[in-house]
C-alpha cells in the first residue's frame, strides 16, 4: 500500500518504535489516522479513528500522486488534511487538558499521523507517532503469535455439540479465571450452523490482533481455558503456534445428556426457528455428505415444527460423529481427559461448574 505523500518527521524524542501491549496503557488515547476501511480491517487496541483523509479522500489524492505528481498530490492533500485535523481538535480534543498524551499512527508513520501529531504538538499536546505504524504493529503480532502461545498452559474444554462448552467458558470468565474464548472472537460458533445473526466475522488480521491482545495479557503462572476448535472458526483461522499448543494440552471433556445438549442447543440457536428458511439453505450444504434423503427427512422435520427431533437427528447423523471423529485425531489429551457432568444448563448450573473448574 502506497503512503500518501505528505512530508515526513525526523526521527525525535516524539517518535515511539513497536510496543508491547503493556507499554500501550502510557498514553491517554490511541489515535489511528488511517481512513475509515482501513480502521475497519484492523487496528491497535483500543484505538480510535480519527482520519485526516476518509476513504473518498484518499482516492482523490492516490490518484493525483500516481497520474500527476507528488507535489500535486501535496498540494490538493494539504487543505483536506488541515480541515479534517481542524474538525477533530474542535469536537474530538475539544475538552482535552494540557497534560493530555496520545499516541498517533498510520500505515506507516509517516504522513498522515506526521501532520496530525505535528498540529496536536503545536497546540502544546505531547502527542507521540508509532514509528512504523500499523504496518510495524501487524508485524509484531504475527512474530508474537508465533511465540506467545508457548507461554501459556492451556485447559481445553472439549465435549460433544451441545455440551456446553462455550457456557462454560463464559461461566470461566465470570468467575475470575483467564479464557481465550475464539468464538467470541471470531463472532462464530464454529460448525456450518455457526454463523451468528446479523453479526458479520471480523476480518482475519482484527481476530488475529484480538487473540494477540488476549494472550498478552494472560498471567503465565495461570491456566488459561480454550474449547476445542478446529483451525477454522467460519471462515477464520486460527493461528499455527496457537492451534497446535492447545492441541497439545490437558483437555476437559464435558458429558451432558440428550435432553440437556437438544435444550442447550435449541436456546442458543433460537433464532432458526424464527427464520426455518434460512436453516433449510444451510442443510443444503450437507447433502453431499449425507445425501438427499437424509436432507428431505431434515426438511421434513423442520416443516413440522419438530425441533426436538431435528435436533435430537442432528446430533446423531452429523454432529456427533463427525466431532468424535475430529477430536480423537487432533486432541491428544482428550481419551484420558477430566470427565465433568453438566447436569444444569443454566447459567447458575455453569456458574457452579466453573467455580470448581478454576
């Protein structure tokens, strides 16, 4: 990707290198001047977006540099920059005290976060530029991820569809105990039906930054409880070094009854059956695994309204095999791993659980 040709700073005592998260919390405000999609695809924790040139902009000026010259460039650029930094010192910084600190970046650390600390710097704010920018952060979270997951001792949560798992580790959570929960994550619940409503997946670089902010905020000297995923959560994968640790691991194999996993189930996906349509499309996709009768008998089922039974059908003809399956091939620790009834599918029944678990 091509920096915007505005003029660069030298290097100074205002001038940050890639930081480690913790070294994140010294400044009053993380400020991303890249534009809005960019922001969108990803950026540093706890960020927030404050372009000097929105995604329009950008283009305009993009396209000045590379069909006429930089210096054109420069010169539509500059009154653009200059409104857009005015706009946000009058709304965004308004109420802003003198000791205030941000930490400014772009795509590189050079143009776009150069003007805008330089004007936050002249108005007397100790604003700081990520040297490198967002560029030099995402290439210190792929070498962290490829390091970080070494660090941590792992539990994983493992047991059939239904059982409970992703419960339990919100359950984990509440109670105290540290949680790499990649569903939430990913915004998925990691099998064909997985797909959260109306919540789009985030972007592979933003998951990936995600599980970066998480582990690095892990205390080593605790465990830290994970499910059983595949390396694929939608359409999203999980880093190698982090998938292969936890596969790795000490396991926790949850065992819950038929009716507790149909009830489980039919409360955390709900919303198909206010939209039946929408899982009649989906089990399409299974045809070429298990063939048209066995789709028709599906379908059959979900015309009745017999959600029980599809369910109950479900778990039999699909789910259950195919997790066995995967968890004996890819989970070494889940034959001799610690059994756990769940006998209560509610939120205190989980809560219980954890607080014996952690």
């Amino acid at each position: 990707m091509t920096e915007l040709p505005f003029q660069r700073e030298r290097p100074d005592s205002t001038v940050a290198t890639p930081l480690p998260l913790r070294s994140l919390a010294a400044y009053d405000a993380l400020l991303d001047a890249r534009s809005p999609s960019e922001f969108a695809e990803d950026h540093l924790p706890g960020a927030i977006n404050v372009p000097v040139l929105d995604d329009d902009e950008r283009a305009i000026v993009g396209t000045i540099y590379k069909q006429q010259s930089a210096f054109d460039a420069k010169r539509a650029g500059a009154p653009i920059v200059s409104r857009n930094i005015a706009r946000h010192i009058e709304t965004l910084f308004a109420q802003m005290p003198r000791t205030w600190k941000p930490l400014v970046y772009c795509w590189r650390g050079g143009g776009r976060s150069g003007s805008l600390a330089h004007v936050l710097r002249q108005v007397g704010w100790d604003a700081v530029r990520l040297e490198g920018g967002y560029k030099a952060f995402r290439k210190q979270v792929v070498a962290d991820l490829e390091d970080l997951p070494g660090h941590v001792g792992f539990r994983v949560i493992c047991g059939a569809t239904g059982s409970g798992k992703s419960r339990l580790l919100e359950a984990l959570a509440s109670a105290g105990a540290q949680v790499l929960d990649l569903e939430v994550m990913a915004a998925h619940r990691g099998s064909l039906l997985g797909e959260l409503p109306d919540a789009p997946q985030p972007s592979q670089k933003s998951f990936e930054t995600a599980i970066w902010t998480a582990l690095s905020g892990f205390d080593p000297a605790r465990a830290v409880f994970v499910e059983s995923e595949s390396r694929k959560v939608g359409n999203l994968r999980v880093p190698e070094a982090l998938i292969e640790r936890m596969r790795a691991s000490d396991c926790i194999r949850l065992e819950a009854g038929e009716r507790e996993r149909v009830a489980l189930l039919r409360e955390d996906y709900s919303h198909f059956e206010s939209r039946p349509e929408t899982l009649a499309q989906k089990l399409e996709c299974l045809a070429p695994l298990h063939g048209g009768e066995r789709i028709a008998l599906w379908k059959s089922l979900l015309e009745a309204g017999d959600w029980d039974g599809l369910v109950r059908d479900l778990l039999e003809s699909h789910y259950d095999p195919a997790y066995r399956k995967s968890l004996s091939r890819n989970y070494r620790g889940a034959q001799d791993a610690e059994e756990v009834a769940v006998r209560d599918i509610s939120r205190e029944g989980f809560l219980a659980l954890a607080r014996r678990l952690s």
